[in-house]
C-alpha cells in the first residue's frame, strides 16, 4: 500500500469497526448478508484470474510429459537422464526465486507482478519450441523455472490481503483445480495440436509448446486488466463494501507494518514451517511425478495402443481429482481443519500407490490412477492454506509461505528421476518411493497437528502472556489452526 495510502486505510477501518459492528446498529443477519455479498463479489472477479494463471503455470510446467512421448526426446536425441536434467533445472530456479519473488510482492504490486511473470514464463514456453539440442532444452527449462517460481506464493500471500483465515482453504482449492484440471485440458490441447505438425517446418510437439506459450502470454496480458491491487484499489467494491472488507481483515496492522529482519528470521525459525514443508515435499513429489509420466505410464499399459490415446486416457484421473479437491476444500472450511484433513486424504493416494506398486493386471492400474490423483491434489490445498493460517504479519507470513514452497517443490528432483525407463511397464520402484513418501507425509503431518495443539494448550495456560497484544501469531488470542 501507498504511503500516502496508510493514514486514509487506518481510518476507514476504524470508522468500519466503529460504524458498522457497534452493537444495535446492524443486525446479525444483516451482517451475514453484507458479508455474503461481499464475499461473492471478491470471489467472482479474483479467483478466476487466479486460476486461470495457475492452470496456464501448470500446463506449461507439465507440458514437458505430453510432448515427450510425442516427440520431443526423439527430435532432440536426448536420454532419459538427460530429459530428468532438464526437468530438475526447471525446479532448481523454481526454487531459487519464490522468497525474494514474495518480498518483492509488495514493492511491485500484484497487479503488475503475478501477469507479468506469466507472460514471461509464457515467452520462454514458446522458446522451448524452438530448442534444438539437450543444452538448449536446459538452459530454457531453468529459466522457466526461475520466472514461475514467483507465482504461486505470491498468489498465496495476495489471497492473505482479501480473506480471513477459516475462508482460504476454499478459496485455493478453487484455483488449484486448476492444476488437476491443466492434466486434463493439458492432455487435450497436447493431442490437439499436435496434429498441427509437421507445418512450418516445425514438427507436432513444437506446436504444442509454440501455442500453449503463446495462449499464456495473452492471459497475462488480459489478467493485468483485472486483477486488483488490494482491497482499497478494487474498483468492484463500494466504499462500504471497501470498509467492511478492511474492518473483517483488521489491516490497520498490515498498513503500518515496516520491513525488519527479525521477522524473516522468526519466519524460518518456525517449527510449524519446517513440518508442512517437508510434508508437502513428499506430496509434490508425488503430484509432480503423477503430472509428468502420467502419459508415460498410461502409454506402457497394454490396453492403449499409441501417444495419442495415452493423451486422451490421462485426461479422466484429473477431472475426478478436481471435483473431490473443491469438496475437501469445502470441507475443511467449513470445519476450520487443515491437518486433521490431511490425515484422511493421504490414506486415497496411499491405498493407491500402494496397490499400483504390486498389480500387473492393466485395468487395475489405470483404476489405481484415480485414488493417486484424489489423495494427492485434495491433500495440497489444505498445507498450502495451513501454514498462512498460522502465520501473522505480513512479512514472516510472506518468508514463511516462501519457504515452505521453497522446500516442497524441491520434490521436483525427486518426480524427475524416479519414473526413468528402464521401470517399464510396471514401475513398481518407482510407485514405492512415493508409497513411502507418502506415508512420512502422514507422519509429518500428525506431528504437525500435535505440535499445534501443544501451542494453543500453552497460551491457555498463559505461557504466552508476554506477547498479548502484539499482534502476531504469538499473541495468547491468536488461536492454531489444527
């Protein structure tokens, strides 16, 4: 927020403290009304932009598994260790760039920030297109990396400024749909299009990556158009709606808050952080394996015939597992439970990987698909959310989602090397590195409800009494979010 922004921000919010919540001047039900509306309005212009910029990260993040068996490998005499290379350049940038890309949030301006690196990120998409050789196919692959690692904990952080703690879960299981939903549209539009070629001089799997980089640029662009800054900049909202907004988020704080070290510091000192990084390590490197062999494992199976079948049968995994994240989102709003939740829908995609690792009948593997993409795309909105929920003030929340994005995707690695060739047509390795994965995740974060627990069991017994009125996380009043 402007400077000069900060005097009329802390005054609005307290005229909506005073005006709108004093006792007999409006009815519950008239809150509740008011809050609804608000709500709709906030959701109905900002998580469409979102998802759409998630799905495009997605697609041009996985592209790389459609257009490997349609040709890519193939055209630019690449093995298998070289293709993992590439794949593992991609998340070691990814990485690199999500806590300075977070503090930089605000400097910038979401509104310029989040569709720029998307039409950055789409740009090199279509350079990809055009490699040649392993060392170009690297060298692109890091620099995607580098410019998409900013966007999904920038859009974290973003959501922070418009809705309260017990309203995120829902609101990024939506737009993370789009992630399950990027499987499905990704694997049409790879099939689709890649009938294009051999035209130009250019064969099929390049015109995947030409046109899917170039669709990707014009929503960025487009997005820069509607996306709001923040609440007092959202030209959608009335003055009043603006001050109800603020006065739910109580941003007096967040409008005053000055950049200090210690905060960073007390960000990546934190327990809690370090528990659901590493627990959604072990879940990305599951979902992020699932996303780039999924048509790899499909193709070896004997009831598909050819690449292009394989594009369309990886298509139906994804839309289930997009319907049960919304629900599990839902759900844990509704019961303000982020962990606990993980703790049922972990075992989905445990039974799964479980299963697929032993089975060699076909149709039981491909079955096996779907409880691996459900446990696997439910359980992320729920860590995603879970460590914003228990995170104050702006600057430890923003190091503290960095980082943890920063361990997870580190999964990349992982979800590069463990489906090598050589494990055809079973894959039965490489299913049981994330089987066990998957189990240390559960381990991870049964811990993490723990230790939560203990921490709410400690300021009720005023063992946190020093920091009441801070502000922050550590205020007896601030309640973890189990």
């Amino acid at each position: 927020m402007d400077e000069t922004m900060k005097p009329m921000a802390d005054e609005r919010v307290e005229n909506a403290k005073s005006d709108i919540y004093d006792e007999g001047l409006i009815s519950t039900a008239e809150e509740q009304r008011l809050t609804k509306r608000l709500l709709w309005k906030m959701d109905s212009r900002i998580l469409p932009i979102l998802a759409l910029l998630f799905l495009c990260s997605f697609i041009d993040r996985t592209n790389v598994g459609n257009v490997k068996i349609l040709g890519l490998q193939a055209s630019l005499r690449i093995t298998d260790h070289q293709f993992a290379i590439g794949l593992c350049a991609f998340y070691a940038t990814y990485i690199l760039s999500e806590i300075p890309s977070n503090l930089l949030l605000r400097t910038i301006s979401p509104r310029i920030w989040l569709p720029l690196l998307t039409a950055v990120w789409g740009t090199l998409t279509m350079c990809l297109g055009f490699t040649t050789n392993f060392a170009s196919f690297v060298a692109v692959r890091a620099l995607l990396g580098f410019v998409e690692g900013g966007l999904l904990p920038g859009m974290i952080l973003y959501l922070t400024a418009f809705y309260t703690r017990t309203e995120l879960a829902v609101r990024i299981g939506i737009f993370y749909t789009a992630a399950s939903l990027s499987g499905a549209f990704g694997g049409l539009l790879a099939r689709g299009l890649s009938a294009i070629g051999p035209a130009g001089g250019l064969e099929g799997w390049r015109w995947v990556l030409v046109i899917e980089g170039l669709l990707t640029v014009a929503c960025g662009l487009i997005c820069s158009i509607f996306l709001p800054n923040s609440i007092s900049s959202a030209r959608f909202l009335s003055p009043a709606q603006k001050d109800l907004a603020l006065s739910r988020l109580h941003s007096s704080a967040h409008a005053t808050e000055h950049f200090a070290w210690s905060e960073v510091r007390r960000g990546i000192l934190n327990v809690q952080v370090w528990l659901s990084a590493s627990s959604y390590f072990a879940i990305l490197s599951g979902l992020y394996s699932f996303g780039l062999f999924l048509p790899t494992i499909i193709n070896s199976l004997s009831f598909v015939h050819d690449a292009n079948a394989a594009q369309l049968w990886s298509v139906i995994p994804y839309a289930v597992a997009a319907f049960f994240t919304v629900c599990t989102a839902l759900l844990s709003d509704r019961l303000r439970l982020r962990g606990v939740i993980m703790l049922f829908t972990l075992p989905i995609a445990i039974i799964g990987y479980g299963v697929i690792s032993r089975s060699t009948n076909a149709k039981v593997q491909y079955g096996m698909t779907f409880l691996m993409a459900t446990g696997l795309y439910s359980s992320v909105p729920c860590v995603l959310v879970w460590n914003s929920n228990n995170s104050a003030g702006h600057y430890k929340r923003a190091t503290t989602s960095g980082l943890q994005l920063a361990v997870a995707n580190a999964g990349g690695f992982v979800a590069s090397f463990i489906y090598p060739g050589k494990e055809k047509p079973t894959f039965t390795r490489s299913h049981e590195i994330i089987l066990g994965l998957l189990c240390a995740s559960w381990l991870l974060v049964a811990a993490n409800v723990a230790w939560c627990a203990k921490i709410n069991r400690d300021k009720r017994r005023g063992r946190y009494a020093e920091f009441e009125g801070s502000g922050d996380d550590r205020d007896p009043e601030f309640k973890m979010v189990l």
